[in-house]
C-alpha cells in the first residue's frame, strides 16, 4: 500500500488466495474489518505504529502467516483479529497494546511463544487465547501468565 493511503476498507483484500506479501502504509490509520480474512498465502505483515486498532477478524483464517511484527503504537487488538492463523509460531505485543478482544489469536495452533506487556492485564478477551498449545511459552507477569494459561487448557 503506498504512503498516501490512510484507511482501507471493510473486507478491502479479503479471500485474495494468492496474495504473499503485504506492504502497509506508515501512515495508515484505519482499516476495515476483515480486510486480509482468509488470504491464506500471506506469510508476513508488519503493522505500522500509525494505525492504533487492528480490525475484527482483519487476518483470519490467514494459515500461511508466520511473521507478525505489531509496532509500538498499536493500542488494540480487536476480536478475532488473528484467529486460525494456524502457522503463526511467535508473538510479541508491544507495551502500547491496552487490550486484546475476544478469540484474538484462537485456534493459533503453532503458536508456541507469545510475549505480553503488563498494559494488557486487565483486558485479554476471553477465548483470546483457546485452541494454542499447551505448552506454549508465555513472556509475561504472572497473573497475564494465569490468565493465558486458563484459556488454553
């Protein structure tokens, strides 16, 4: 996406099976829900600073990513918003982050490091973590790490 663009819309990219690679705009500001669902060929994206809340289910069912980098400045995770990215193996949340919505990263079966600033401890929707390993390793204080623990037993 080049520089000028600000927002995308709703569902904008979504179901684009051979979509790879994804360049957001450092000055993106809003994006509409489920703008990437089910582009399941994307393997890498990078989510710019500018943009403060990542849509409702905006990468769903994305089972080829496996790079997620979150920028400092990104404030919410909305529900869903990476639910059965199945080949996302590691995750870390920036100290910005102030919640993270329902079924946020569910069903992320590969998921086996995810790393959680303290900002987020009062608001980690439930279900937000189901359906990832048991044996994942949590990067957090202990009552996110009681928190994260519960939803994936």
């Amino acid at each position: 996406m080049e520089d000028g663009f600000t927002e995308i819309d709703d569902y904008a990219c979504a179901n684009c099976p051979n979509l790879t690679k994804v360049v957001l705009s450092c000055n993106l500001q809003a994006m509409g829900q489920g703008i990437f669902n089910d582009c399941t060929s994307l393997t890498s994206i990078r989510i710019p600073k500018s943009l403060k809340s990542i849509p409702f289910f905006a990468f769903q069912g994305c089972v080829g990513l496996q790079e997620l980098i979150i920028e400092d400045g990104v404030e919410e995770i909305r529900d869903g918003a990476f639910k059965d990215c199945c080949n996302l193996t590691s995750v870390t949340i920036p100290d910005s982050v102030r919640n993270i919505g329902e079924n946020a990263f569910r069903g992320c079966c590969d998921l086996m490091s995810v790393t959680l600033p303290d900002s987020v401890r009062n608001d980690i929707g439930i279900y937000a973590f189901t359906g990832c390993p048991n044996n994942m390793e949590i990067n957090a204080c202990e009552s996110i790490k009681r928190i994260i623990q519960r939803q994936i037993q």
